[in-house]
C-alpha cells in the first residue's frame, strides 16, 4: 500500500489561514466538504501514511482524485462557507440526515393579508410561524379548535374564504364565533391581523399573560352585567387552560429553549429534540443520522443544529447539548443569525435580536430533561435498527452483500455469532446467536461456561470445539432426523453457513484451529473487528470492507450486538449468583442481610472494595460478622479457587436459552 496518495499537495502550497476544503472524485464530484482553523494543519491529517488513517478516512481520501481549499477572513466566514455548501453538493462522506418522517405543524400565515391559522407538512411557507411538530396529527387538532374559541382567526382555505366575500355569507365556523370573519366585513383586516398576532403571541410562550388578561375582563363584564360577555370570556379561559394542560410544564414560564439528546454507535446516530417554550414541551422531534466517516461528539453536534436551524426554524435563546462542540462560540454567533434573520421575515414581536448560548446541563430541571432526551435518542436508534431489519427486501440484499463479499456459494441464512465476556479472568462465559434469514432465532441462542482459560483466543476456541462437536457426521448420524417422542428437530445439530466470531485475526486464527480438528466442513469462517466494522477471513492480511450505510453491515452489526448483550447478560447473571452463593455459605447471613448489604452498597464491585469496617456500618451487621464476610469475598485473591466458580453442564458446558432466561447456576 503506498504511502499517501498520489494528489497530495505539498504543505507549502496549502495556507495556514481559516477555510474551507472540498474533496473531489474523478469525475468532480465532491465527495467531502469540511472547514478548518488551519487548512495546513487540518489537511495534513488527511495526507498522513494510508495505514495509519481511520478506515472509513482512507475510503474517502483513496476515492477522492483531488482537494481544493477556499480561505476565508474568519473561523465564523468558514462555518457559513461549509454550511452552504453542505446543502449545495450534499456530499456522501458528510453526514445524512435520515429524518423518515414528515411532522405535522400548526402554522400561521403572516405573511398573507388575511393570516390564516392551518395545519400543514410544508416547511416552507413564505412569512408563516410554525409551532410544534407535533406527534399525532389529533393532537394538532384539538389544540386548534381549542385556540379558535380563544382567538377566533381565519381557519377557513383560500376558496371559502373568497366566496364568502362574493356571498357576503360567512362560512360555519364564523356563525359558531370560532371566526371574527374578516370576510364579511364583521372586524376590519386590522382587527383581524391583531388576533392572529394574539395567537401566535399565546402559542410563542405568553399564555399566562393572556389568561390573566382574559380573566380581568370576564370579571369587569360581570361586575357591569353583561353576562353574555362575560360567558363568552369564560369560555376563552377555559379553552386555554385546556391548551395549556396538554403540554407539560418543565421550567418557569420565561425559559425558551430546544434540549437535544443523542445516542449513536459506528453507523448511524439518532437525534431526540425537545421544543421548550413559556416553560412547557411545546413539541417533539426526532430523526436518524447516517455517518459515513468516524466524527467526533462535537463535529456531529454541530452538524445537527444546523440541519435543526434550516428553513423556517428559529432557534431560541438558550440551546442545551450534550457536549460543546470545538467552535461553539463561531457556532452560537451564526444561530444567532438564523434568530435574527427569522424575527426580521416573521416580524415577531418582543423577539430578542439575536442571542443564542449553546450550554450543557450540568444539573437539575435542565440536566433532568436532557437525560430524558439522551432516553429517547436511544429509544429511536434502537427502533430504527428494528425497523431496517425487518425489512424483508433489506435483509435478502444484506445476506447477499454478505455473500458477495466473502466469496460464498451461497447467501449465508443460517449465521452464528460467538463472543466472550469476563470480568478481569473471572467468570468466564460465551454466548451464541443465531440467525436466520436476517432475523434473530432466541429459541437456539446458547450460553457457555468456560470453567478457565488463558485468554479470548483460547475461550473461542474452547467454545468452539464443543460447539462443532454436534456437527461431527460420528457423533449425530441421526442429526436430521427428529427427537424421539419430542417430535422436534435437533435445533443444535443445524450447521450454520456463516461462523461468526466477535474479533480480529487472533480470534479468527482460534477459530479456524477449532473448525480444522473438529473436522466439519462448508462452513464459512470470519471475525468482527469491532473499532472499524470490518470482516477478517482466515489466512488474509487485509479486512473485507462493507460498504457503508449498506444493510449488509448493518446486520453483521446487529448480530455482533446481539451475541455482545447476550453474553453480557449471562456474565452478569453468574457474577450476582457468585457473590450471592459466597454469603450466604457465611452463619449468620440470611437472605435479609445479603440483600441490605447490596442495597447499601449499590453493587458487588463496591462491596468487594469496602473495609471490614465499612461493612459494620450496615445495619443488622457487626463488626465479627463484617469481618466475616469481608473474608469470603477476598477468598482466593492469593491465587486459589474461589466457590462458584465454575458449574457443571449436561451437555459439555453449553446452556439453552429458549426464552433468553438467566441460567440457572
């Protein structure tokens, strides 16, 4: 492999000053835009020798057959260079927004002579005042026909609205005073202007503002008898409690701020947004994000907002993320350009010009909410990889990506997946997955106790050779045929066309010494290098590299996953049954004690490092039997065998799972 490639230019030809660079393919393509302080330093990054580049940075600098560089007078001119030409060549190796849902709004036309209140997808509305989205279009609503009896505006479409003119009838809504028809003449377009100005001023955070105000006035009108007036006061107040009741209350009613949490792994990163306007939830949105190069938390922090921040999006004074990115102060100056540019084309009243602070939540209301966003990020990463997989075109595709890049005869249907897990030589245990036709068989996943071993090399192959003992023609003559008087296939005895291991060419060399003197053949064998997502075959000095963003690593990710959890659940399931099990053997420490003793304590890891003295200080615990039990759990620390350690198996260490219970010891 060469060095670098052959288009680097050399470092006196690039500028030390700030700019933006664009990677180009051979036929002009841009492949890559980003910005920099320092172009000189920041390219240099990408010429380094090939073999020291992250992967998927060497898949896009070898592919590329040129860079150019723009400079610019500040690190501010960059950040605004890169944004616009981001959305001018969407770029493959930038990151893609994958945001599969089209939200509903509330907006209000403002820009029309006659605003109208509607409900609508498009983003794009010249001059409109979106609030939301909102989740479920009856939501929307409800909280409409509620606002309409509190601000009777215009709700009616363009062709209603010129025939009641031509008419001079109003439509429904204006008999049942849900419209001060403008249309016939009942408010002047100014009267009416200013009601919708109320709406949206109510929906913008003000609420309670107008509640009060409504209430002063339901109160003069009764004190003076005009009762119908009153009613119908009354009638407004109620109708914005009622909107106000719908959306959760978090802060005090002067915070305006958008909370964003994010959960990501090496392919994709979901985004949840909170809207937080007056105090209250006002809307929710979430979206998935495709990486095509390895980013840092910042550099995709930032690449979120602004694809938050586009179109008709305002952003509001305070931003909270979970980290700061490199540039937040270049960053917080162009939001707050898009604020100031939204106020002017809206004209929003009591709008503060252009201030937006991007700030971490450390503790409290804020931090609070943050972490329920992070939840939901993680909830919608989870179910964005459910929903890919079930695809059924998606996961017929992937298998044979899979097949073509590992050479295969055929599309692996039948795949199993091994990984280790152990904590620090202890409690040594392995998981299997299975799956078939690209989705997880539970019912066949097993567990392995490893009673010792040196290392994960050797724990493969351990697992391993009992595995594929099952699969010897001389151990199963009969493996296709049917249990007796069960009436069902022998599930183990089924040999997969795809072995899977969780690591890189140590493992896979295990592995391969398993399958070569257990004798099974046609199966094909490869290894997971978890850092880089890339397959290892036997016997090969370089990776098979899977397209990104493609289903087919996509689902070696999910199976990886999946064998990881498993075997993480089982170890973890035999470290509570080992302290549990050391206790209890301990006179005079029933079940109530080893439960507070946990419960005080938090976890094992913990109550093995406390002194005999700590553990006095639980209650229903004395100093003797602290003591006690502080040397039961150091027992074997000089180098013996601790109790539990390992279990005997009916069948050579292997354990069924069918419901993906906890073993039993």
């Amino acid at each position: 492999m060469a060095d670098t490639v052959p288009y680097r230019p050399k470092a006196g030809e690039i500028p030390t000053g700030p700019g933006v660079y664009r990677f180009r393919d051979a036929r002009k393509r841009v492949l890559y835009v980003g910005k920099a302080k320092n172009l000189r330093a920041r390219l240099s990054n990408y010429f380094q020798p090939l073999r020291s580049l992250h992967e998927r940075t060497r898949h896009m600098v070898t592919t590329a057959a040129s860079v150019e560089w723009t400079v610019v007078g500040n690190e501010f001119e960059a950040l605004q260079l890169e944004y616009t030409w981001i959305k001018e060549f969407n770029p493959p190796f930038n990151v893609q927004f994958r945001d599969d849902k089209t939200y509903p709004y509330l907006a209000v036309t403002l820009a029309d002579e006659v605003p109208r209140a509607m409900i609508t997808r498009n983003r794009n509305i010249k001059g409109a005042r979106y609030f939301g989205p909102y989740t479920k279009v009856w939501a929307i609503r409800e909280t409409l026909d509620l606002m309409l009896k509190a601000f009777p505006m215009r709700s009616c479409s363009d062709g209603v609205y010129r025939r009641a003119e031509l008419t001079g009838r109003p439509c429904l809504l204006g008999d049942i005073g849900k419209c001060v028809a403008p249309c016939v003449g009942r408010v002047t377009i100014e009267e009416h202007r200013r009601v919708a100005e109320d709406f949206v001023s109510f929906m913008a955070g003000n609420d309670t503002r107008y509640v009060r105000a409504l209430e002063q006035r339901m109160r003069e009108a009764a004190d003076a008898q005009d009762y119908e007036a009153a009613a119908r006061y009354r009638d407004g107040v109620q109708a914005m409690r009622a909107v106000m009741e719908k959306t959760a209350v978090v802060f005090s009613d002067d915070v305006d701020t958008d909370v964003f949490g994010i959960a990501d792994d090496e392919l994709a990163a979901a985004v949840h947004q909170f809207i937080v306007r007056g105090g209250r939830i006002r809307g929710t949105r979430s979206w998935v994000v495709d990486k095509e190069l390895d980013v840092g938390a910042g550099e995709l922090i930032e690449t979120v907002l602004e694809n938050a921040y586009e179109g008709e999006f305002a952003p509001p004074r305070e931003i909270l993320v979970p980290v700061l990115p490199d540039d937040a102060a270049e960053l917080e100056r162009w939001l707050g350009v898009r604020r100031g540019q939204h106020a002017e084309s809206t004209h929003a009243r009591g709008t503060t010009p252009s201030t937006v602070r991007l700030r971490v939540a450390q503790r409290g209301e804020k931090a609070a909410l943050a972490q329920t966003a992070e939840t939901n990020a993680k909830n919608a990463l989870m179910l964005y990889k459910t929903r890919r997989s079930a695809d059924f075109v998606a996961r017929s595709q992937a298998l044979e990506d899979i097949r073509d890049a590992l050479g295969m005869a055929e599309a692996p249907l039948r795949m199993e997946c091994y990984d280790v897990s152990h904590l620090s030589g202890t409690n040594i245990v392995a998981s299997m997955v299975v799956f078939e036709d690209g989705l997880p068989r539970k019912d066949q996943y097993r567990r392995f106790s490893i009673p010792a071993s040196t290392d994960d090399t050797e724990s493969i192959y351990q697992v391993l050779t009992r595995r594929l003992a099952y699969l010897r023609p001389e151990a199963n003559p009969d493996a296709a045929s049917e249990d007796a008087g069960e009436g069902r296939p022998r599930k183990f005895s089924y040999p997969p066309q795809l072995l899977l291991v969780d690591g890189g060419q140590p493992q896979v060399a295990a592995a391969r010494r398993a399958l070569e003197e257990s004798g099974v053949v046609g199966i094909q064998l490869a290894g997971i290098a978890k850092r880089l997502e890339e397959l290892w075959l036997p016997d090969s000095d370089f990776p098979v590299i899977l397209p990104r963003n493609s289903d087919a690593l996509f689902l070696v990710q999910r199976i990886r996953d999946e064998a990881h959890r498993f075997a993480i659940t089982y170890q973890r399931a035999r470290r509570r049954h080992d302290i549990s099990s050391a206790l209890a053997d301990i006179p005079g420490l029933g079940p109530a004690r080893v439960r507070e003793l946990l419960k005080h304590f938090g976890s094992v890891s913990r109550l093995r490092r406390a002194s005999p003295e700590l553990i006095a200080e639980v209650r229903g615990i004395g100093p003797a039997l602290a003591a006690a039990v502080h040397a039961a759990l150091h027992e074997g620390d000089d180098g013996s065998p601790r109790d539990g350690g390992a279990q005997g198996d009916d069948e050579p260490g292997i354990r069924t799972a069918p419901a993906e219970r906890d073993a039993t010891p």
